[in-house]
C-alpha cells in the first residue's frame, strides 16, 4: 500500500463514520476519527479490531489487518483531526442544525484543497451549506449501511458544488473499491431509497388489497427479483430476458407496465424517445451480438448464487 496517500478525516463515530473507517483505512488511507463522546470512540476501535478480524477470516482482506487498524487514530479534537485531510466524511445524526452547524465548523478548519462530504441519508448539502465560504466543496457521499460490506455510494452534488469536487470525491471512492454513482440533480431519496421506495409502495399495495402475504412478498424478492438483482439491475435485468434485448421488451410488456402504473394512479409512460436512451445506453455496455454470451454469464453467477445459499449456513 502507498504511504504517500493523505488523511482522510471521519467526523462522527456511530454504524456509518466506524464502517467508514474500515472502507478507507482498507484502501490504505490514514485515518483520523472524530467523535464528541469519548467512550463512543474507544467502543468504535474495539467494533474496528473485531470487523477486521471477520474479515480476514472469509479471506476479503488484501492487507495485513494490524497494518490497516494502526491506520486508524481516534481523537476528540475535531481540529486535530480535520487538519492536513483531503477528504473528510461528515457522520454526525441526521438533523439539519447539527449538520449546518458541523459544516460551518468543518468549512473553517479544511485545507483549501479538501473536499468535505456528508453522509446524510436524506438531506441534500444544498440545505445546509449556502451560506458557507467554501460551499463549492461540499457535497453528500450517500453509503448504504455497512459501507465496508455494500460498495454502492451515491455522489450528491448541490447546486453550487465545484466539478472538481465532485470528480474528486467520485475518484476516491473507486480507489477506496466502493462503487460510486453520480446523482446529477438532488432529489429526495436520492437513487436507492427512490427505487426501493417504488418497490416497498407496491409490496404496501398488494398487502393491503388481499393479494398476498407480506412473507410471500418477501419470498418473491429473495427467491425471485433478488436473485438476478445482486448480478444486475432491473434494466439488464429484462435486457437479458427479451431477444432483441430492452427495446423489444418495451415493445412487449410496456403497455402491461402503463396499465399497472395507472391502477395505481401513476401516468409515466416510457415514451419511444425514453425507451431509446436507455436502449442506447444498453446496447453501447452490450452489443446484441454479444446477447448470448452475456445470457450464459448471468446462468453461470446464478448458479454461484446458488451454491452459496446452498453452503452459507449464517
Ligand atoms: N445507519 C444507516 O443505515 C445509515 C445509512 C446511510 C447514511 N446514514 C447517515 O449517516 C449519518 C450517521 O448515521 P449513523 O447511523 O452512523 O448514526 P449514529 O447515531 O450511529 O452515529 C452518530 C455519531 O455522531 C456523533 N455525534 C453526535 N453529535 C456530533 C457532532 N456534533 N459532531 C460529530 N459527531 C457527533 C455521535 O456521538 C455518534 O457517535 C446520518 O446522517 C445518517 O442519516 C446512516
């Protein structure tokens, strides 16, 4: 691992800014943790160490795991920890006066070049970094929980953030092996909770109105929806299912779809000039010819699916 890479700051001790220790820590960064509450701190190496070593034992560390725990140092001193980072991860709870105020407070102590990054579920920076001299640097870095375990991260930028910040931020989160995505506009729920906001709504639906059990439900999404979903995404997803790859399958089930989505008083229909975005978009990662091949590769990651839900006892 390179030593010359610069310290990363986490403000907030808590399920997120500890997961996020691990994430950074793993990639070789050295980390500084911040957190108000002592004993809080002391309890985050101890959940550290021990994530570590579970780690290790299902073989998903590259590093030694003493070399990554001495990469991270605890403090009670935000200053101390803030100062000389490049990137610092803001943790605090999820309320908008403590993070205006933190944000305030991080504004002043980071180096010019830091890009400062809150882990808000909900909130988007545009609430509560305006007024801040160094607005331009900060955006939300969205984990979804645990981010050492879920490599998924969605980059928020606010109205005003700088496109070197964000290009930054989406830069380090690759080299930290996360998968980050770029969330051009905020928006509620930002990508994940919007899309498991449309399948929970459903899954309410069809509870309430008597077609199924909530245990069905479950069932059909981790024996069914799930299994294809942890290999590829809804639109891969019936790419693969229909020859002639998502634009036949527009053609196909589009109208089945529109009827679904106005039983339940939604009207957004994938007009042709929509459907032929994502289609280009397709067909630009998957050229039709090669349809097959990739049809016979979902198969073979199922059926490794399938042996691991066969040999993972829990
Ligand atoms: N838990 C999740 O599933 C999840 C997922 C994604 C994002 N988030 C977001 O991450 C952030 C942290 O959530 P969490 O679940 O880790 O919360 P948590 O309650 O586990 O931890 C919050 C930590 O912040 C500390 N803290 C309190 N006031 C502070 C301050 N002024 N400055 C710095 N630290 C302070 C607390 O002592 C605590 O250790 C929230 O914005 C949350 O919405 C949470």
């Amino acid at each position: 691992m390179s030593d010359t890479k610069r310290k990363i700051a986490v403000i907030g001790a808590g399920s997120i800014g500890t997961a996020f220790a691990i994430v950074f820590a793993r990639a070789g960064y050295p980390v500084a943790l911040y957190d108000p509450d002592d004993q809080r701190l002391q309890a985050a190496l101890s959940e550290i160490a021990e994530r570590l070593g579970y780690l290790t034992k299902e073989g998903l560390l590259d590093d030694d795991l003493a070399a990554i725990q001495t990469r991270v140092a605890v403090t009670s001193s935000m200053a101390q920890a803030i100062s000389g980072a490049v990137h610092i991860q803001e943790c605090a709870p999820e309320l908008l006066d403590v993070k205006r105020e933190l944000f305030a407070k991080i504004d002043a102590l980071a180096s010019a070049d830091a890009v400062i990054a809150s882990s808000s579920s909900a909130m988007p920076a545009s609430q509560y970094t305006e007024a801040l001299s160094g607005r331009a640097r900060c955006l939300v870095a969205h984990p979804t929980n645990p981010p050492y375990l879920i490599p998924m991260i969605e980059i928020v930028p606010a109205p005003w953030t700088d496109a070197d910040a964000t290009q930054r931020t989406l830069a380090l989160f690759r080299v930290a092996n996360m998968s980050p995505v770029l969330v051009n506009k905020e928006v509620e729920g930002f990508l994940l909770n919007r899309l498991q906001g449309a399948v929970l709504r459903e899954a309410y639906c069809l509870v309430r109105d008597g077609i199924a059990s909530a245990e069905d439900i479950d069932t059909v999404m981790r024996d069914g929806l799930g299994m294809r979903w942890c290999w590829i995404g809804p639109f891969e997803t019936v790419d693969l299912n229909t020859r002639g790859g998502i634009a036949s399958h527009a053609i196909k089930m589009g109208p089945a779809y529109a009827r679904m989505g106005k039983e339940r008083g939604q009207n957004d229909p994938w007009t042709e000039d929509l459907v032929a975005t994502v289609d280009g978009s397709r067909r630009k990662t998957l050229p039709l010819d090669q349809w097959s091949e990739r049809v016979a590769w979902r198969d073979r990651a199922l059926m490794a699916l399938l042996r691991l839900r066969k040999s993972f006892a829990g």
